[in-house]
C-alpha cells in the first residue's frame, strides 16, 4: 500500500491545525517526526491486568511484538483495553465479553492505526477482542499468551481440571482443607492460561485453524523462549500484512469458520467455542448456525489426548508438534487452502509438521476416539437448541430417561444440593434454570454442577446435568449446555417441575420433557417472567440486547461491522 494511502495518515498526514494536534502530542511521547510520515502504525492491543493473572506477563510479550514490529519496518504503540479475568469476576467474566468486545472496536477505530496485533490470554479475552476487531476489520493478527506450566501436587501432574475433582474429593470427605491449601499452590506455577484444553487454550487453537496467528501459536507455553520469537515473528508479520492489505475479511470466510469447527472437535474443544465463534461469525456477517456445529464436527475422530477429555497437557501437545501437527492430520477433511495471516494457505502452512507423540497426538487412522465434537440437541426442552460434548460424557449416560430434580436457580441448587433428604439418586436428572445470558445475567459456567454426597459417597462421579448456562473449558461429564430459550424467556424451559420425566438420547439427538403439550401449556400460562435486577447501567442494556445462547449471545446491535473509516476529526 502507498504510505500516502495509508490510514494513520488521515491523522499524520495532515497539514493546519488537525496534524499539529495529531503529531505534537504524539512526538511528545518520544516520537521522532519520520515515524509518523509514513511508516504502518501497528496498534498493540493489550489485555494485560494484574486481575487477568492469565495474562500478567503481556506487558514483556508486547516488548517482544514492538522488536518485530521495528525490525520490520512499521511504528508499534502499546494501548490497553478491558482485561476479563477468569477467575476473579463476578458474577462471570460472560457478562463482559460483549463490553470489552465495544471497547476494541471503538479503541481501533478512533485511533490512527494500520493494524493490530491482540495479545490475548485468559478465555474471555480472545473472543471479545476478535470480535471486536472484526467489527472494524483492518490487518490484525493475534498473539496468544499461551499456557501455562503443567501443575505439580504430590508427584503428580495436575492442572485446572482437577479443581473439580479435588473438590469432589474434598465434599466426599476424601480431602481435607490443608490438602486442598497445598494443592492450590501447585497448580498454577508460571504464566500462562490453562494448561489443559479449556475455553483458553481452545480460543487459541480456534485463532490458529481460522488463519488469525501463525503456525504453532496455540501450544507454546507462555514461559518458553519461543512464545517471545513467534510475538517477534507476529510484530514482523503484521506489517507485511498492512503492506498488502490482508484484511480479517479476506481471511474469515466461511471456509475458515468450518476449519475452526473441524479442528475443534479434533482437540476435544471446549463447549464455550459454540458461543464465541458464533459471535465472531455475527460480526463478520458469515452465516454460521448451531447446526453446522454439530454437521462438520460429526465425522471428525479425536486426535488429541489432552484433558478434560483425555490425560495430558498442553505443555504435552507442544512438545508432540503442537496444532500444526493435528492440523495436517486433518487434511482430507479442512479446507486446506483458507488464507492464513502471513499470507499462506493453512494446508502449506503445517504440511511440514510432525508428530513427535502418539500417545498425545493421534494418527489420523488411529484416533482416540471414532467421535469428537459438538453435539447439538433439539426437542421440547430445548427449542433452539442446547449441546453436549460427547467425548467429556459418561457412555452409559448417553440414552437416558430419568426423574428431574429442579433447581429454580443457583441458590437453591446451593441450599439444596448438600441436604441428605434431597429425594435424588444416580439415575435422576438434575436441572438447573435461569443461569442463561438473561436469567442469571451473563451465563457463568455453573452446568457442570457438583453431584449431591449421598450420590458421590457410592463413588458415582457423574449424572444427566441440564442447564441454561455454560461449563468451564476444563469441565467434565454428562452436562447439557446452552438450553435455549433459556428459563428467563419462558419456554418450556420455564416450566420443568421435579419429577417430570426427561429423555436423553445423544446418538439422536433429542432432549425431551415426557410431559403432555396440554399440561406444559397450562404451566407457561401460569408463567411470570423474573424481575430483572437492575434499570441502569450495562447490566440493563446488556439483559435488553442479548440473544440466546444458540445465537452466540452477542448484544443484538452489534451484529456486523462499521468499517474503519472515520471521517470528522476532534478539533
Ligand atoms: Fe484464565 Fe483458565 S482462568 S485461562
Ligand atoms: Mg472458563
């Protein structure tokens, strides 16, 4: 592209009043005039926070950005934007994944940049700054700050999967609180996001199999000296990329879209990636259904052992080949010639990489398991929709018809699920209501509900979970995610009592309430809907503007793009 044509210079460019503005206080940072003549301006957009420790070492990746980004020729300037942390936010880091998603778009948009580089983290922070970067749709490309260290207790190798065991553990009076102590310090020993394949690392496998990072982004954990050369390689990268005008748009096509979702079901993905790749897809105005989901993912073998639906660790896949050698196991299923960011096709990309490990990475006639994947449910408990992941469930579970046990919300299945007169056993159904992206608001990751003790001291592990919300990447068992309409919309949904009868059958895809059309009729008649909590604030524009889970729960208004051109200036 003509350094006169390029967009930094509707702001550098100028002569008067308005360039002065925009030059003066730019060269007082530092900035000598001639890299504002001309040179890429490459925004770094940066997620890092001391309340993301998911990414609190990304202030030290965006130097290593900055050094490619200088060596290849364009001019980086570092901006932050809001940083969702996992861990720490209440009442979920969901229900700001639409807000940071505005606060990238408008931050690119307003300001004099080329392209971006998003250095993305902790699982929130991936969707929300491609999402909103889509919206605007200049070069961008993403560096993931990648996983961490596996964790150590007792000898053993653990990692945030184990959270959930050990506090079933601890519930059934197998561990004690000073275990409990010891093993929360080991767990999470260096930087980096999840270890295991959950909503983190899963995001970025996603980004990978769309195209939006380079070769081997997903795995390298974030303490290892080639997560700095591949932000180095990235910084280089992008420039080339605003050289050539390799724009999102060219490389999100639909095509991409179902490379993501093939890749997905061969790493035993997250359910979180239904949600947030068809978000990502609203935004790029590609029409991408729930459906598909379950179409390109159906016929696709797991190929990787990683927990939670297998046994190893990220740092593990890194060390077999990483995505690219999955990917190229892949390869007479993918689109193989999707446009990737440095220019390539996915299918050049990784046709060189090998698999070191085969008990992590699986040959493509060998695989763990025949199916993987996303499946997707309908039936009258679920209109639009819900999902499971077959490869996190119990086989026996998979055709089921039990007796529900209803929780109304998250506080009652609390006050409840410890009481030993609780009238629930292993073949019940438990199903809990308004934890759905109105209901709660923002969907937490609550699916996966802990089993009641009475269930857990026979040494049962898993039963039929159903809710509106969603489960943690690193979540395990036969939970059923993302029912749609969700409880607050009054569906049936709605209206499940304790003690209906509800079928499951995974292999048929059906989720069903064996109640009468009459019968749940009556109940939606008698049906209010829940005050909500709050007129004010995003909390309120947020339960006025999302969509249902099946939609990708974005806020309705920000379906789309804007472009990047602005037009008035500020003075
Ligand atoms: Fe940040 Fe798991 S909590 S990635
Ligand atoms: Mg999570």
């Amino acid at each position: 592209m003509e350094e006169s044509k390029r967009r930094s210079q509707g702001w550098f460019g100028k002569t008067g009043k308005d360039g002065l503005i925009y030059r003066s206080w730019f060269k007082k940072q530092g900035i000598p005039t001639h890299e504002l003549n001309g040179k890429p301006i490459i925004g770094i957009c940066n997620t890092w926070s001391e309340l993301t420790p998911c990414n609190s070492h990304f202030r030290e990746l965006a130097e290593f950005v900055k050094k490619g980004v200088l060596e290849a020729g364009g001019y980086p300037v570092e901006f932050p934007v809001m940083s969702l942390g996992e861990t720490v936010m209440k009442p979920t880091a969901m229900l700001y994944r639409n807000l940071a998603s505005m606060d990238t778009e408008e931050s690119i948009r307003a300001n004099p940049l080329d392209g971006v580089v998003l250095l993305c983290g902790c699982d929130k922070t991936t969707p929300s700054l491609v999402m909103g970067a889509c919206s605007v749709d200049l070069p961008t490309i993403v560096v993931s700050g990648g996983p961490m260290l596996t964790g150590r207790y007792r000898g053993t190798s653990v990692s945030t999967s184990d959270i959930w065991r050990f506090s079933e553990e601890a519930r059934a009076g197998k561990m004690t609180q000073e275990e409990l102590f010891i093993a929360e310090s080991g767990l999470c020993r260096s930087d980096g996001h999840c270890a295991v394949m959950g909503t983190a690392s899963t995001m970025a496998c996603m980004v990978e199999s769309l195209g939006l990072s380079l070769p081997g982004n997903a795995a390298i954990p974030a303490p290892d000296s080639a997560r700095k050369v591949l932000a180095h390689l990235s910084g280089m990268e992008i420039v080339k990329m605003v050289e050539n005008d390799l724009k999102l748009s060219d490389i999100l096509t639909r095509e991409a879209f179902e490379n993501a979702i093939m890749v997905n079901a061969a790493i035993g993905g997250s359910t979180n990636f239904v949600i947030h790749l068809l978000a990502i897809a609203g935004r790029m105005g590609i029409d991408l259904s729930l459906e598909d989901f379950d179409k390109f993912s159906s016929n696709i073998p797991l190929l990787a052992n990683l927990q939670p639906s297998g046994m190893y660790f990220m740092e593990d896949l890194y060390y077999a080949g990483g995505l690219p050698a999955i990917i190229r196991q892949l390869k007479d299923h993918l689109h193989n010639d999707c446009i990737t960011v440095n220019g390539k096709a996915i299918g050049k990309n990784n046709e060189l990489f090998e698999n070191f490990n085969e008990k992590v990475i699986a040959a493509i006639d060998n695989p763990f398991n025949e199916t993987s994947g996303i499946v997707v449910l309908k039936g009258n408990l679920c209109e639009t929709g819900a999902i499971i992941k077959p490869s996190a469930a119990s086989p026996h579970l998979m055709k089921h018809t039990g007796k529900a046990i209803v929780f109304e919300d998250i506080d009652e299945y609390k006050n409840k699920i410890d009481d030993p007169d609780l009238d629930i056993d292993e073949n019940s159904v438990m199903v809990l209501k308004n934890v759905g992206p109105k209901g709660y608001p923002g969907m937490p990751e609550v699916g996966n509900m802990g089993l009641p003790p009475k269930v857990l001291a026979k040494g049962i592990t898993d039963m039929i979970r159903i809710s509106d919300g969603r489960m943690s990447g690193t979540g395990f068992g036969t939970v059923v995610l993302h029912a749609s309409p969700e409880a607050a919309e009054g569906g049936n949904f709605a209206v499940v009592r304790t003690g209906d009868l509800i079928e499951l059958d995974v292999k048929a895809r059906k989720l069903n309430l064996l109640v009468s059309e009459e019968e749940l009729a009556k109940r939606k008649a008698a049906w209010k809907k829940p005050e909500v909590p709050t007129e004010r604030g995003y909390v309120s524009l947020y339960i006025k503007h999302v969509e249902q889970a099946n939609l990708g729960a974005d806020l309705d208004f920000l379906k789309g793009g804007s472009g990047s051109e602005v037009t008035k200036d500020s003075h």
